[in-house]
C-alpha cells in the first residue's frame, strides 16, 4: 500500500513550490510532473493535474478543495461524448491525466493502449464501493478504472404539457414515432447528441439489441431515426437540462437520468412539491451505463492521478458530487451523505426489478464501429 503525503506540511511545502501554468493540458513539463518518492518512500505530487471530464458532471467545490487541501492545481477541462473524448485522445493529446469513459468506451480504451494500468490496492478508498459496481464486465478486475457515477438513457418529459397528463411517455414511440410526435412536437423535442445512444434507443424500440452490428438492423434504426428527424428540434446532450429543460424550451427529451433529475429539482415548487420534469424508463427496455474513472496511458503524473482517483472515492467526495449532478453514485458508503430526497427518487436509484430490464453497451469492434459512425453521419448529414 502506498503512503500518501496527506499532510498539511506537504501544502505548504508545494505552496512554496509555486504552482503551475494555467490553461490547457501541459504535456511534458518536468515541473508539472510526479516527483517520485521522498527519502521515507512517501509519494510527492506534481504541480498540476488534467482532468478531463463529462460537461456539468462535477460539484467543482470539490476540485477546489482538492487544490487547497493538496497544493494541486486542477486544470479542469469537459467534453461532450465518449466519442469526442476518445477523437482528442487519438488525435494525440497529451497533458490529460484523468479521464471518465463510460463502460463501453473504457473496452475500446484498454484495446488502443490509451489508459494506465492502476492496482486498486494502492486505493484505499475503493473499498467504499457498492459490490455490484465491482468488476464490471468492461473490467472484470478493475486493472484500468473505478467507478464514478452511474445512470439509465430514459424519456424525460414536461409534467404541464396537456397530452403528457393524459398520455404519459411509456414507450420510444414518443421519441421515434411521427404519428406520436404529431401530437407535441411543436413545443420541442431534444434527443441525445450522441452516436451510441440515439441508435441504441431507436434499436430497442426496435426490439433488437443496442450493440448489434447486423446491418440490416442498423439500417432499418437509421430509418426510423431520419422519419422522426424533422420532428425534433436540437440534438444536445451537454447542456440540455439547463438551457433546454428546466427554461421550458422542450416539451420531451431522449435523457440521462441525472439531466432529468436536475430539471426537476431545478423546477421543483415548494408549494406543489413537485417539480415540472418527469422521467420515464420505456416499457421496450434501456440502457443502463456506468461512467468511470481513469488515468490515461499518456500521463506524466501518474502517482497524482492515482491520488485524484481515491479523492474522489473519499465517501462526502463522492456524495457532495451526486447531491450536485443528481446521478447515481455507485459508492456505497457515500449514501448516508446523500441527500435523502436524491436517495429516495427511484429515476436516479431504480429499484432492483427495473435494473434488471436495463441493458450495457458494449464495444462493437471494428466493422461495428464502422456501421455506427455510417449511420451517425447518414443521420447528421440529412436535412
Ligand atoms: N451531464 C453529464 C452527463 C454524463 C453522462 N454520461 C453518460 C454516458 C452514457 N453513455
């Protein structure tokens, strides 16, 4: 087990170091870089840290207290899609240290040689984590990640649209089907930006797998999404709960559990006690995903990153960062931090019998690959 320098002589110490540039990622700066073990062994942190991170997926207080409490400075950067992610990654960026793919992203990651290798061992705050979350089939031993928060790709829909209270959304027709969306589109409809999941949702309305690599299968969901593309009014999936939910701009979504949950609270009326967004798992199934934390096979403070990596599974870390994005945390001993009213709301914590119904993707290799990028840009590009 490795020993952290935890104290507060270490702070002052770095302090006095002086911090590191600001700005984008630094790569190959010797300054920013672990600086190896002291004389007792003991591990000293770098300068500065990258972490790159899903856009609004962090309390950033807690970053703040990273800084103070460990002299780090965190250069803090956000993106989109798993996809983006990985597109920087192999475009040759260098200077990210920690990442958070999603489950089927970390499968591809760990092939392309992109993530470090940790030893949970040296992690000593990984033992907060809920049995089920361990060993995920992405990485049965957890050789490469830990988990950070998870949740489900649900319907997320407006609780004061007339239609909805008598026809409340159930199925993916309310997404993919044009009789349906007849009924509501004008007041906006908002899917996922996003290559795996929009396909994987129009594939389970289908009644065939989301990570099917059939063609035929494929392009029958690329189909059905480009019928019920003149229907839907953006595809966002980075800001969609603050610039389209909770100001009413939409009327229904394809969402993630957390967005929506953030909409509600966010609309939530005291006198009511409720708030103006509904979320909803459709009756053909969905997908369940799990996102991740990671240390990125370019790093050149690896020893910090580790460091990060058992920060954030510290139990109030953990709780104060689902309490700020309303996504689940698959850290069990953060729940008696957790908001109760977060803990007890069955769209982000779904009981066992709807997990049950809930499916992984899964990395689609190569040819797979291939077919999904045709379809995504089949769908992109249609007017
Ligand atoms: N607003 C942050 C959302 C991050 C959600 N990650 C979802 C991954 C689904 N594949």
């Amino acid at each position: 087990m490795k020993k952290w320098i935890w104290s507060l002589l270490l702070v002052l110490l770095l302090a006095a170091c002086g911090g590191g540039p600001a700005g984008g990622p630094s790569a190959d700066s010797e300054e920013s870089s672990d600086t190896g073990s002291d004389a007792s062994g003991e591990v000293q942190l770098a300068d500065e840290l990258s972490v790159y991170n899903w856009a609004d997926y962090i309390d950033e207080e807690m970053i703040t207290q990273y800084e103070d409490t460990y002299g780090v400075d965190i250069i803090y950067d956000t993106y989109a899609s798993n996809e983006d992610l990985l597109a920087k990654l192999q475009a040759g960026a260098e200077g990210y240290d920690v990442i958070f793919p999603s489950d089927y992203m970390v499968s591809i990651m760990i092939d392309l040689d992109l993530l470090s290798k940790i030893d949970t061992a040296d992690l000593p705050n990984f033992a907060n984590t809920d049995p089920q979350f361990v060993g995920a089939p992405f990485d049965p031993n957890n050789e490469y990640c830990v988990p950070y928060q998870w949740g489900t790709t649900g319907i997320g829909y407006r609780a004061d649209v007339e239609f909805f209270q008598e026809n409340p959304p159930d199925s993916w027709a309310y997404v993919f089907d044009p009789a349906m969306l007849e009924q509501y589109a004008d007041q906006g409809i908002n899917v996922l930006n996003d290559p795996r999941e929009l396909p994987g949702s129009a594939l389970i309305y289908l009644g065939y797998d989301p990570n099917t690599t059939n063609p035929d299968e494929l392009n029958e969901a690329r189909d059905v999404i480009l019928a019920a593309k003149p229907y839907w009014k953006t595809f966002n999936s980075e800001d969609y709960d603050n610039t389209l939910l909770i100001p009413g701009e939409v009327a229904l979504t394809q969402g993630w559990s957390g967005d929506v949950a953030n909409a509600y609270w966010n609309t939530y009326d005291d006198e009511t006690e409720d708030g103006n967004w509904y979320y909803s798992i459709p009756e053909e199934g969905a997908v369940k995903w799990l996102d991740n934390i990671c240390i990125t096979a370019s790093t050149e403070r690896y020893e910090t990153a580790l460091h990060f990596m058992n920060y954030m599974m510290d139990a109030e870390v953990a709780a104060a960062v689902t309490n700020f994005t309303y996504y689940a945390s698959p850290n069990e001993a953060a729940r008696e931090f957790i908001l109760p009213e977060i803990l007890d709301d069955q769209s982000i914590f779904p009981p066992q019998d709807v997990q049950d119904k809930l499916v992984w993707l899964t990395e689609v290799g190569e040819e797979g690959s291939f077919l999904y990028d045709e379809l995504w840009t089949a769908v992109k590009s249609s007017q």
